[in-house]
C-alpha cells in the first residue's frame, strides 16, 4: 500500500469515528474470539485451535450488550469470513457496525445512507424493492424474484452488478426467507421482512435491519440455517444459547447496520480491488 493510501485510510477511520461521536454513539471494542460460531448458510468461519471462532461480525456481543443498557453503540474494526477471497472479499476485512435503539427502518437507511456519503459525497438515493428489482432482467434462466432456487444467481450475476449506478440504490422489502434477524411486516399484502442492502457501482456496502426481538423466531431461523447448512453438505453449529438467553430478557426496539469499510475506501480512491486499500 502506498503511503498516500495508507494515510487515507487513517483519515477516514478518524472521519467515520466522528460520525458516531457527533451522533452521541458510543464505541464498543468487541472480541474477535467467540465461544459459538454465528449460524448463517450463506457465511462460513474459522474455527480456532482452542476450542472457538473468530467473529464474522460483532452482532451478537453487541446485541447483548444492548439488552443490558449500553445504548446506542458502533463497532469499528476486523471481522472474519472463512474463504472469502477475491476483488471484493477478503478473509479479514474491516467492519463498521451499529445499532440505534427507537430507529424506524427508514431514519436507519437516512443514517446509512450520511455514513457513505461521508466518504462517496453527495450522491442521490434511490429506493427499490426486493421485487422490483427483478422486474425486465434478461437472464439465461427463468427470472422470478419467488423462485428460491435462481434467486441467488439472477440477483448477483445479472441485478446487483447494475446497482447504484452513479447513486446509491436502497434495495427493501426482502423475502420472508431473507430475513436473517431482522423484523416482518405485512406490506401491501405480502408479508416482507424489514431489511436494506446499500449498492454503489455495482457494490454491496451496507446490510442493515428492523431487528428482531423474538427469541422463538430467531432460534427457528437458526435450526433452518443449521438445516440448510447440512444439505449443502457445510459444518452445522450449536446455537449461542447465551445471545439466545439475552434475546428472551428482551432486546430493546432498535434498528442496526452493517457497513464493508474497505469497500468504501476502494470506491472513494477509485481502486479495483479490495487488496489495494488493505494494509497487509
């Protein structure tokens, strides 16, 4: 990395740092090593010598945190995915994380929306369903946002690369079945689950939720995930009992966001890759 990038990056970890300080929202410094393994199909971790994992995201350390009264808070740090490598993976990145508690789902797309543009400038937003987005998509396959099957492979390789173009696409009302832990609601009488993924030039940026308080709920997302790990022939994991206990003395209403930091920094130094902008 060159020095001028190198100072850059420091640059705006000290700009993203005064985002939330000015917001009145406090730094949380989130473990890396984790008892249990987050359960999420799609996601998979590295298992340590001693008996743990390294983090794929601070959620569940600072979802309890919430429940035990730290309000709102940020994390901003190193989070890591087993074999994500590539121009826009690496298996360590940086992360930025937060939750604000009596958020609607739309002031936390506002707040995220501050965020990237703190360091892609003034760029306009565009708001667009899940469903909408599947809407006039040429595809060698069958192209319907309902068919779980080409879900998947119509949304990366044929809609996502065509987000955000010179703006910032909101993309809303996921599936139920891509809920992951966020809320449902029923929306123009389809149930929908309260979730946004942010894009600019093609690159997903942000992932944020209406969080979900239901502690039943969310361990029936997890036994899913678990099963639909072992068809895909993945390693299955025991559930976090104690994100799971936490969850039942009830987490506050909030909203929370997750933020791929050095996507950010490739995008707004105009690199073409991830490793360009990561130290090592």
């Amino acid at each position: 990395m060159s020095r001028e990038r190198l100072k850059n990056r420091a640059l705006m970890l000290l700009r993203a740092r005064a985002f939330f300080q000015e917001r009145n929202v406090t730094e949380v410094d989130c473990g890396a090593f984790i008892k249990r393994a987050p359960i999420d199909a799609n996601i998979d971790v590295f298992e340590t010598t001693c008996g743990g994992f390294l983090h794929t995201s601070p959620e569940y350390a600072m979802k309890r945190l919430l429940v035990q009264g730290s309000g709102d808070i940020f994390f901003l740090g190193h989070v890591y995915r087993k074999g994500e490598l590539g121009r826009l993976h690496n298996p360590e990145f940086t992360m930025a994380e937060w939750y604000r508690l009596g958020f609607s789902l739309q002031e936390m797309i506002q707040e995220t929306c501050d965020f990237l543009q703190l360091f892609l400038g003034a760029l306009s937003v565009r708001l667009l369903s899940y469903k909408d987005a599947f809407v006039g998509v040429e595809a060698p396959i069958r192209c319907d946002w309902s068919e779980i099957e080409n879900r998947h492979y119509i949304l990366s390789h044929f809609i996502e690369p065509h987000l955000g173009k010179n703006e910032l696409t909101v993309l809303t009302d996921y599936p139920p079945d891509e809920a992951a832990l966020a809320c449902l609601i029923e929306k123009k009488g389809q149930l929908v689950a309260e979730r946004f993924e942010i894009y600019h030039q093609g690159v997903e940026l942000a992932n944020g939720y209406h969080e979900s308080t239901n502690a039943v709920e969310l361990r029936n997302r997890f036994n899913l995930e678990n099963a639909a790990r072992k068809q895909r022939n993945l390693n299955t994991y025991l559930l976090d009992e104690e994100f799971l206990s936490a969850m039942e003395k009830g987490l506050p209403d909030c909203c929370g966001v997750s933020v791929g930091f050095d996507r950010i920094l490739m995008l707004s130094q105009k690199a073409t890759q991830l490793n360009q902008v990561i130290t090592y």
